[in-house]
C-alpha cells in the first residue's frame, strides 16, 4: 500500500471527517472509497472535528492513536 513516511499536516475546519486508513486514497488524508474498490479491508476513521485547528493525520498507517500521527513513522 502506498503508505508514506510522515503525516499529513492540514488545516481542518469543524465538521465530521473520514480519514484513510488504507493508505489507498488518492485524496489523502481523506477516504475517496478505494478501500471498497481495492477490497482492503479496511474502513476509514471517522472523526468530528470541533473546531477550526491544524492537525497531524497519520499516513504510515501504523500510529496508535488513528487517524492521529504518534510519531510511528520515526520508528520505522
């Protein structure tokens, strides 16, 4: 999968979001649906955004904190 070695850093706005967790979007860090295309079993990681802020979205895949980056990625 593609996954990258470092997060995604965005600007989020409030609202609900769904984060890759495949690795497989083409609009990361947001699902685009690959994940049921590619049959990767996996779903994305639902979250609520309360407020305007800016935030680090894993894309290594391995964080435990999805869709969160923990610094995994330096690990590897």
């Amino acid at each position: 999968m593609p996954y990258e070695n470092n997060p995604n850093i965005v600007d989020e706005t409030p609202g609900k979001k769904f984060y890759c967790v495949c690795g497989e979007s083409s609009k990361k860090p947001y699902c685009d649906g690959s994940h049921e295309k590619l049959d990767t079993d996996k779903i994305p990681k639902e979250f609520e955004v309360s407020e305007a802020k800016r935030m680090a979205i894993c894309d290594c895949g391995q964080s435990s904190k999805l869709p969160f980056c923990d610094g995994t990625h330096t690990k590897l």
